[in-house]
C-alpha cells in the first residue's frame, strides 16, 4: 500500500468513527524541496497524522496550525521558506533552500468538492481525473481560498468557483491536465483580480500482470504492492497451489495459453512481465501482448531469446511494428547487477517506474536538471473578452 492509498482507508475509518479530518496538500514550492505539490498529510482531531509533505521538518507545525484553526474550519495556506537564514533560527532546519506552500482544509463529508472522496472515487472506479485548487487569490475575483474545479474523464466538471472566467479557463487547462497526464500550477491575470490554482491529475493505481507463477515472480509481486499497484498473477499451469503463492489482494488466473487472450484485460494503463520460463507460452502470450494497448511489457531471458520468438511470430506472418517494439522490453529490468529473485525484482520494478515517468534510469549524481518535475507557476495573461 503506497501513502495516498494510506490516506485514504484513514480517511475512510474516520468517517465510520465520525472523527473530524483535515488535510494538507502542498500546492506550490520553489527551488529545491523535498516533496512535489500534491502531496498529502491526513489529520483527526484525535490527533493521527499520516502521510507526509517533508522530510519530517513541517509535519508537526503544520499539525499546529490545524489544532488551532479546527473551530473555524476555513482553508488557509501556511508558506515556509527555507531559503532565508531565518530557517534555522525557527527551528526548521530543511536544508533543502525552497519555499514550500500548504493548503490545510477541514474535509467536509457532505461536501461533492472533498478532494479525497474524489480520489477514492477515481481509484474504486480507476479513472483518471482532475483536481484544480484554487490557494490565492487577488482583487474582485468571484472565488474562495480551497475553492476547486473536478474534472471526469467524461467530461463532467463540478465546482464552486462562481467566476466565470475562471471557470472558462479551468475547464480548458483540466481538459489538458486530462491529456498529457501532468500536474501544473497556473496563474490565472482576469479583468478583476487574479488566481493561482494547483491543478492536480489522479491517477489510480498501476495495474501490473505477471504472466508466469514461479517463485521469483513472488517478490516481483511484492514490491509492486508495496508501492500500491494492483497485481494480477496468470498461471498458464493452471496450478491451485499458485493461490496459497500469492496471497490477496493479488488476483491470481490460472489459465492455459489457448485461452489466456480470453482472461485477462489489458488497457493503456496495463503493464506487463512475462516470466513464464516457458518458450511456447512467451510465445502465445507475446501474440497477445504486442498488439494490446498495454504500456510496457517485459520478458524475463536473455536478448537472443526474444529474438528468435519475434523470428517465430514473423514466420507465423504476425507482423510487428516499431511501436510495438518500442514497449518491449527484453532482457528487462535496469542494471544493478541483479543475480537473486529479489533484485530481479527490484530491477524490474524501478524499469517499470522510470518508463511509467518518462525516465531514463541513471545515477541522480549525473543528472544535470531538478530531480522532481518543474512545477513553477506558469503565468497565463488571459484576459477576457
């Protein structure tokens, strides 16, 4: 289970125990910080706190804050700015030379706009979506601090926001955010004032399917879970004991190769591994794999042994493309020179994540530009007409 899903089932169990909760997200930070806007911290008023939105420096301020704002219930947004020499003398010490604001909200259950009850909407329905959070605003803006704009991937919009500039702009930025899957902070110029608004893309979990039940398939189910992917194991050897393998919530198929096209659901947000260390099998189920829509799709085994099975499906006149080729990957995993089931796993696993964030697997050391994605405002001078 990763955080965000952590947050959830806390948020769910508080409202079953009629606990109040609040959260915070961060919305915008400059320079160097340790976390990325859309993190989140869950809190009660019984005093749990999961989540985190720093290396531990701001949890307990920030928990401060909510303790005395919890009569009043209005958003607030608390900046810290770690870049003034001031840092050190508050106590702070983040070492990390970046500003970082907070928007802390009370999460109203009756509220449609409860960005955490839109979240576990998105990942029970596993459906992207979108969350535009206005957290500051200037002149005669016709909008509240937390105001927010969701979007669904059909289409629907629900918000509060009563300007309809604003509103205009939204939808067009959300519709964007919808498409390229990335999240943005904006900065809205209207006739009467001006508004930055944190626009935030859901994403639901990671669905990864395993084809092949072998024992070094079990700690690459492992990891995957931990980091909150849901997992789907097939077994073309349809043995029983593979359900007592992997325990739940991993899903297990036992099936055959003849039918496993019948069995299993790939989408655009599928990854795969194939580790069956069976020839035949790889070879059915590559048939099925290289025109799906599936995202990434690994083969466990040497290079000249993917070869020869894309050799074997071309004589079968099962034409590969380059695009398809392009999300191959064989002999998968990074190189850290993995020898044990669980490196391979874990070599597997961060190939899956670095290709699911558009990476290229490398030392941070090398890296030249911000390890995080750039989330400055972008300044937008939109004026209405």
């Amino acid at each position: 289970m990763n955080e965000l899903q952590a947050i959830l089932e806390a948020f769910e169990s508080s409202q079953k125990s009629g606990e109040m909760t609040f959260l915070a997200t961060v919305v915008k930070t400059q320079g160097s910080t340790y976390r990325r806007p859309g993190a989140k911290m869950l809190m009660t008023d019984t005093g749990l706190i999961i989540g985190t939105i720093s290396a531990g420096c701001l949890e307990n301020d920030v928990f401060e804050y909510t303790k005395q704002r919890m009569s009043d219930g209005k958003p607030i947004v608390v900046t810290y700015d770690s870049t003034a020499s001031e840092d050190i003398l508050w106590g702070f010490g983040l070492g990390c030379n970046g500003i970082v604001q907070v928007l802390i909200e009370r999460l109203e259950t009756e509220s449609t706009l409860n960005a955490i009850a839109f979240t576990q909407e998105c990942f029970h329905q596993k459906h992207l979506g979108i969350i535009a959070t206005v957290f500051a605003f200037e002149g005669g803006v016709d909008v509240k601090l937390g105001s927010r704009l969701l979007l669904y991937p059909n289409g629907k919009i629900l918000t509060d926001i009563k300007d309809p500039n604003l509103i205009k702009y939204l939808s067009a930025d959300t519709q964007a955010a919808l498409a390229n899957q990335k999240s943005s902070v904006k900065n809205y110029q209207l006739p009467l004032g001006s508004a930055e608004v944190f626009i935030e893309v859901i994403q639901p979990p990671t669905l990864l399917v395993i084809f092949g039940a072998g024992y070094d398939a079990v700690p690459v189910a492992q990891f995957a879970q931990a980091l909150g992917w849901e997992v789907t194991v097939v077994d073309c050897r349809a043995n029983e004991a593979t359900k007592v393998r992997f325990s739940p919530p991993c899903n297990v198929i036992l099936s055959n190769r003849d039918i496993v096209h019948k069995q299993v659901l790939i989408t655009d947000r599928t990854v795969a591994v194939v580790m069956t260390h069976n020839y035949l099998d790889d070879l059915e189920i590559l048939n099925v794999m290289l025109p799906s829509p599936a995202r990434y799709i690994g083969i466990l085994g040497p290079k000249h042994r993917t070869e020869r099975l894309l050799q074997d499906l071309s004589t079968e006149k099962i034409v590969t493309t380059s695009e398809q080729l392009n999300r191959l990957y064989s002999p998968i995993g990074i190189d850290i020179g993995a020898d044990t089931p669980e490196e391979i796993a874990i070599a597997i696993i961060a190939e899956i994540q670095a290709v699911l964030t558009n990476r290229q697997s490398n030392f941070l050391k090398n890296r030249n530009q911000p390890i995080h994605q750039n989330y400055q405002s972008n300044l937008n001078l939109l004026l209405a007409t």
